[in-house]
C-alpha cells in the first residue's frame, strides 16, 4: 500500500483520482490504457459539450492554461505537473 507522504503528493493522488473517474465515464474505452494530451483534448472537448452554460472565456482560459502547462516531453497524464493536475481537475469538476 502507497502512502502519500506530503500534503502536495496527497492531492496530486487526488487530482488523479478524479481526473480517472471522469475518464471512466465519458471515455470508458480508454481508461485503462496511456492517456496523453490527445485523449485530454477530447475529454475536454466531451466535457464542454456536456456543460453547454458555462462562461466561454473562462472555458477557452482553462482549456489553453491545461495545454500550456501540457509537458509534451512526458506526455503521459501522471507525468505532469502537480500545477497541470491541478487546473486539469478543476476544470473537469467545474
């Protein structure tokens, strides 16, 4: 058993965790398998389209700080940054 060690580390596990269950439901074929920036766009762009009265600018802001932040080098979704986890998650419980 994994036990988290610091308060980041903690909510990094919990980003994940969220991140996955979202996965689950609105791309069940590939939660098991490598996610990388090109499942996220289009889990993104399921999530958008699923939410239709949000505030567009805030939406687009959301989207283009994910992929700014985006390390295309590791470019596995738990091989990003605790910073990308972080604006990934609250974007997708927004």
């Amino acid at each position: 058993m994994a036990t988290a060690r610091t308060v980041l580390e903690l909510r990094r596990w919990n980003n994940l965790v969220a991140i996955r269950r979202v996965l689950a439901v609105r791309m069940p074929g590939i939660c098991d398998q490598q996610v990388g920036l090109g499942e996220i766009a289009e889990l993104c762009r399921r999530h958008v389209l699923t939410h239709p009265g949000r505030d567009w600018a805030l939406v687009r802001n959301q989207i283009l700080r994910i992929g700014c932040d985006w390390d295309l080098d590791r470019d596995r979704l738990d091989q990003q940054s605790h910073a990308c986890l972080d604006y990934l998650a609250s974007f997708l419980k927004g």
